[in-house]
C-alpha cells in the first residue's frame, strides 16, 4: 500500500477547517478525505431550510466546487471508514480496501440516536441530519400530510418548523416536561412553544412513541401513554451520538466520543480527532467535555490541522453556545444556560406578549449562562463576560437594561477585548 501523508475521515467543517490549516503550514505533502455521504461538504444547518425551500441545492455548499483541487486534496466520497487499525497505521474502508497514513484525523462526525422503538424499520420513517434525509423526506412530505416528530431538541424543533411551512400538520412528541430542555429553561421553553403551537403544532410532553405500526409503512405511532394518533409519516429526532465504531478494534481511548488532549491528539501519536466524535480534554475543569455544536467542530478542525501539520496549539474549549431562529424568532443560549440550582443568582426579564427573555445566570458575581430570545444583539457581549469570567459586581444592576453595551464594561476590558492590546 502507498502510504498517504495526510487522512481525514469525514467532510464536513471540522475537515474542511483542518484542510485549510493544514495548507498554510504544508503545501506540499498530499491530504486523501474519505467520506461516507456521496457529497462535496455543505452546510448541515441549512438542511431544514432546503426542506421548506428557503434555500436552494446551490446555495448548501459552503467552499467553491474546486475547493479540493486547488488545496491538493484526493477525495473519496461515497466510502465509509469500517476500521482504524491504529498498530498498522491504515484505515479499513466499506469498498474492502486499505490506505495507510502517517498522520490521521478522525473528524466522522455524529448519527442520529435511534431508541429501541418497535416499528422503526417500517417505511416512511425518517431521520433529520443530512442532504439526503431531505431528500427522502420531500418525496412525503406536503401539505394535509400529518407527521409526527419525535424530540423537541434542537433537531426535532427545526425539523418540525419547516415541516409545518410546506403545510404538513405536525405533532411533536418529547420525553422531558418542556421543550428545548437541555439548553433554555421551563419558562423561557413555553414562549418558544407557544409560537409553535400558534403555527399549529401540537406537543405532548412527558411521554415517548413506544411502537409505531402500518401497513408496511408509519401510520400510526402508540405513545406510552396509551395514546395512539395516525400519521403519514415520522421523524425521528431525539439527538446525534459519536461515530466512534471504527476505532472499537484499537487502543484508542474513548468515553462518549474518542478521548484526545488539549492539542485534539488522541492517545495514539500521529492520530487526531475533531468535531462530533471528540471529547476534549479541558485542563480547566480536569474533565472531558462533549459539545457537538459547529463553532466547535471548526476550531477544532483548525487547531487539529496546524498540530498535524507542525505546530503546538492548545485548544480552548468554545463556551457552549447554540444559536439558530424558530419562525424568525431569534433564540441565543450561551453557557449553563438553564441551571435553577439555589447556588446560580438568574437575573431576568420575560415579556410573553412580545416574545422577549433575558436570562442572565451569575455565580459569585460572574455571569456563567445567558438566553436571549426575541432581541440578542448583546449575545457578543455576554459571550465575552463569560469566557473572560469578568467580574459584573460593579455593573451588575446594567445586565438587564435595555440599553446595556459596551459603554458600562471597564475600559480596560473592552478596549483589551476588541484590540487585544492593554490600555
């Protein structure tokens, strides 16, 4: 086997990232990407988007169509990644061959988690999380159709929202007592859901699909509790979980996701791993942590590349953030977004008529979590008290007037914080 310099499994953000760093380093040395979906990279947050026709095919990519070419790349796309041999140095394809490498990232990104739901393989069951997801679902997909969606995540929320724009009646089914739970809290979730519910969706809460049945295909799902509602089809949409099967056969650590340290290498030298399917090591917290959101899986893939590539780059773990809009309702959560614990001071404002919540969560006078919804022009500001863990004593009764900004933050910490230069 000729030995490829550089690997990448996987062609999403953290690959592409970790392309271009490489290149500034190394123009020389060949990357080979291999990657199990059939397609150049695109945006995987505009699927929902492509679903109701606010975007065209066109518009999903987001590097020019001789991206690759002009950076040296082979790709091999349609060709899952089966097997890392981490002692032989050479990864194991689905088509039966082998490419051996000197320097490997494992950038392969999530799946979506399925439950053990009776009924799953039927047809006209689907999942949210790539191009071809959409695809599946546009051939059912149109108005009078009824869905249901099961989670009211992330996922399941947008999956919902742009079914419910092409006219499909939808019925979203979540196990926690509110949406959005493991990122906004109960009352800031409840205004979330009433724009749902006046678009027409439906929620059930605290309950779960136990069996969906049909005639060869989804027409009806049984909800544990003793409900039955009929459908055309369903989405599942409950969450994503590493694609770490392909290390399984190695030496290589792996909790949640694959283990690597501060510099994104894994506990085998010369192999890294970025984006979904890595869990970080944190000197901060002397923990492990597990964020799968984009601005991760980007600096991730960058500081991957440059170690890759020669350089000795600490990762600094991206504060949880997570920011998208539900019929133009723009929605922010930065950090320990939805803590209640006596030990968290919540500074907050709520205006159920016009949509509006400010919540801003303190410990020991340092803000450590924030939602926005309605206005987040200020989310910049606030991501920045966080991650600098400022202390807002002196400013704090300004955190949740309307007006506040720059103009109430120590002149030293801003003029640092967008110069990078001290006063």
């Amino acid at each position: 086997m000729a030995v490829n310099y550089y690997v990448i499994i996987g062609n999403s953000f953290a690959s592409v990232a970790a392309i271009e760093a490489i290149r500034r380093n190394d123009a020389k040395n060949p990357i080979t990407v291999i990657a199990e979906e059939s397609r150049i990279a695109y945006g995987k947050p505009l699927i929902s988007y492509l679903l109701e026709g606010k975007v065209s095919p066109q518009q999903m990519t987001y590097r020019d169509s001789d991206f690759y070419q002009k950076n040296k790349v082979q790709l091999i796309l349609g060709n899952k990644v089966v097997e890392v041999d981490a002692a032989n140095r050479n990864v194991a394809m689905s088509s039966g061959d082998r490419l051996e490498f000197e320097r490997l990232l494992i950038a392969s990104g999530s799946r979506p988690f399925l439950p053990p739901i009776a009924g799953l393989n039927l047809k006209n069951v689907f999942t949210f999380v790539t191009w071809d997801d959409i695809e599946k679902l546009q051939k059912i997909a149109a108005p009078t159709k009824k869905a249901v969606v099961i989670g009211a995540g992330l996922i399941g929320l947008k999956a919902a929202e742009s079914l419910t724009k092409i006219g499909v009646k939808v019925t979203v089914i979540e196990l926690a007592d509110y949406a959005l739970s493991t990122v906004l809290d109960k009352g800031s979730a409840q205004i979330i859901q009433s724009v749902f519910e006046k678009a027409g969706v439906n929620f059930y809460f605290q309950t779960t699909v136990d069996e969906i049945s049909g005639y060869n295909k989804a027409e009806k799902v049984k909800l544990r509790n003793g409900m039955e509602l009929d459908c055309d089809f369903v989405v599942v949409a409950i969450g994503v979980i590493p694609n770490i099967e392909l290390v399984k056969k190695s030496e290589f650590k792996t909790k949640r996701g694959i283990l690597v340290d501060q510099y994104l290498q894994t506990n085998v030298e010369g192999i890294y791993a970025a984006g979904d399917v890595a869990e970080v090591y944190d000197p901060a917290t002397d923990q492990y942590l597990w964020r799968p959101i984009l601005p991760n899986a980007v600096r991730q893939g960058k500081i991957a590349g440059r170690n890759m590539s020669g350089e000795k780059v600490e990762f600094d773990n991206v504060i949880a953030l997570n920011a998208t809009t539900f019929f133009d309702l723009p929605v922010v959560s930065l950090g320990m977004s939805n803590v209640v614990d006596e030990k968290y001071e919540i500074l907050e404002q709520r205006n159920d008529t016009e949509n509006l919540v400010k919540r801003i969560v303190l410990q020991n006078e340092v803000v450590v979590g924030a939602i926005l919804v309605g206005k987040i022009d200020r989310a910049g500001i606030f991501r920045g008290l966080i991650k600098n863990r400022l202390n807002v004593r002196d400013f704090k009764e300004q955190l949740l007037k309307p007006d506040f900004g720059l103009i109430h933050l120590p002149k030293e910490y801003w003029y640092k914080e967008f110069t990078g230069e001290k006063i």
